[in-house]
C-alpha cells in the first residue's frame, strides 16, 4: 500500500501543496493585519482539511493494494482489481507487442505492457493500472510489484507459448526491456 501511495497517489506531493497552501495562506492573513490567533487557526483549518484528504487518498491507496490481483497464466494476463466495485480484465498475451519493465531503487517496479492497436483500451476502466499520461493509446501495466523479477520471469514463461520458435529468439532479446530508475 505504501508504493502505491507513493507512486500512483503522489501522497508526499499532495502534503506539500497543502503545506504550501496553508503556508500562503497565512502570510496573506498575516501581511493583512489579522491576528496570530486568527492566522493560525486559519491555518490549522487548511491543515486539517489536507489530512482529512491525505487519509481519504491512504486508505484508496490501501484498498487498491489489497484488492489487486494479478494472474499470469499461459494464454492471457488477468488483472482483478476495483475497491467499490470489483472487476476483471483479461488481456490475452496474443494481444501484447512488448513488456517493458522500470525498476525503482527498492527492487520495486512496474511491468508496461505495450498492445496491438486492433482495439483500443480504456484509460479509466484501467486506472490506476496502466501507464499514467498514455491517454491515446493506453497501456496496461502491474503497478508497484514488490518482487519485479518474479513476474518479470512468470511474464517471460508465459509469452512465448504464444509464438512461433523464430518469434521466440525475438521476443527473448527484445521482450523485456529494462529501464533502471533511482
């Protein structure tokens, strides 16, 4: 839950704007003549509401964290997910042109996957399991994996049951790129 706070919520990044606001906030009060007293609990005000919002963001950060399943089997990748409403997406490896994988300094990282453009995906039926700012063209991705080499690996066994010998010697060169991050 932690890495997914981090990285799809940006949780840090939205305690320091609320930091920041409550910061301009009360110079504005305070180069107008109010009170300590009445910049301080207007302050306290802003504060409190970007805790209430902080919390509300951690616990959907939680509850993505714990309902998130991702299956790889030999014919197709199922991602299970949804807080409210729980759902299943099956993508077929038939329809995956490539993996890409980014490794973040902790050994986390997330696995990209780059689709056929015979359909498109949805973004927000995806999100926030897909790659952030890939509106056009969306493209699934396992966010946050504890243990990248792991799925890296499942992925690999899984996609060349799919191709022919000549695509496979391919796909082992080409099929996952990696992409360090630190």
């Amino acid at each position: 839950a932690r890495l997914l706070a981090q990285r799809v919520f940006h949780l840090h990044w939205l305690a320091l704007y609320f930091v920041l606001v409550a910061g301009a906030q009360a110079a504005y009060r305070y180069s107008h003549g109010a009170s300590p007293e009445a910049v301080l609990s207007g302050a306290l005000w802003v504060v409190g509401l970007g805790s209430l919002a902080l919390g509300i963001f951690a616990l959907l950060a939680l509850g993505y964290a714990r309902t998130t399943v991702y299956t790889i089997t030999s014919r197709r990748l199922a991602l299970r997910f949804g807080v409210a409403l729980p759902m299943v997406v099956n993508i077929p490896l038939t329809r995956v042109n490539s993996a890409d994988m980014r490794r973040h300094a902790d050994g986390s990282g997330d696995i990209v996957l780059s689709m056929h453009r015979q359909k498109r995906m949805s973004y927000i039926l995806l999100w926030p399991h897909v790659r952030p700012w890939k509106f056009a063209q969306p493209q699934p991705a396992l966010r946050c994996l504890p243990s990248l080499e792991k799925a890296c690996a499942a992925l690999a066994a899984a996609a060349p049951s799919q191709t022919s010998d000549a695509q496979q010697a391919q796909a082992t060169t080409e099929g996952m790129a990696t992409q360090e991050v630190g």
